[in-house]
C-alpha cells in the first residue's frame, strides 16, 4: 500500500495566492477539486506529477472570498482540507 506524504496549503488564509503541498510514493495522475460550501465544485486542476515533493498553486483571484474544502485525488486516494479566500 502506498503512503502518501500530505500537508496544508500555506498560507491560509490566502489573499494572493497558496501551495498545496504533497509528496508522492511513485508517478500518478492528480486531481484537486476546490468545492464550495454548498458542495458545488468551483475549481479543477489536473496534471501528472513524478514521484517526490510536488505542488499545486492555486490563486486567489480566480475565487470569490469565502471559505473552500479542496480535494486531492491520487490513486483511488481522496485527501480533504479547508481553505479560507480573503482579499
């Protein structure tokens, strides 16, 4: 079973722009959702990462204020964590 490394975004709350960090075991294919909350996915980011210390970016200008969850999807993995937008 393969572990996978996993930190916060930093910083957050964010009013430029975040990393979300995460290291992963081998190369795989990620996808971060950004979901409001009311659920409604408002932001998809996908890309192939190689094994290791990865991260995505994601900027402040392209979401409205408020409070976020983002999820990370990695092999059949879901990994959840709260994000705050204040600019």
């Amino acid at each position: 079973f393969p572990t996978f490394g996993w930190a916060e975004n930093a910083p957050n709350p964010l009013t430029d722009k975040t990393t979300i960090g995460f290291e992963l075991p081998n190369a795989a294919a990620v996808e971060l959702n950004i979901i409001d909350l009311q659920g409604k996915v408002v932001q998809t980011k996908t890309g192939d990462f190689g094994k290791g210390q990865q991260q995505i970016e994601v900027q402040a200008a392209e979401l409205p204020n408020g409070t976020y969850y983002y999820q990370l999807d990695v092999q059949g993995h879901t990994f959840t964590k709260k994000l705050v937008v204040v600019k």
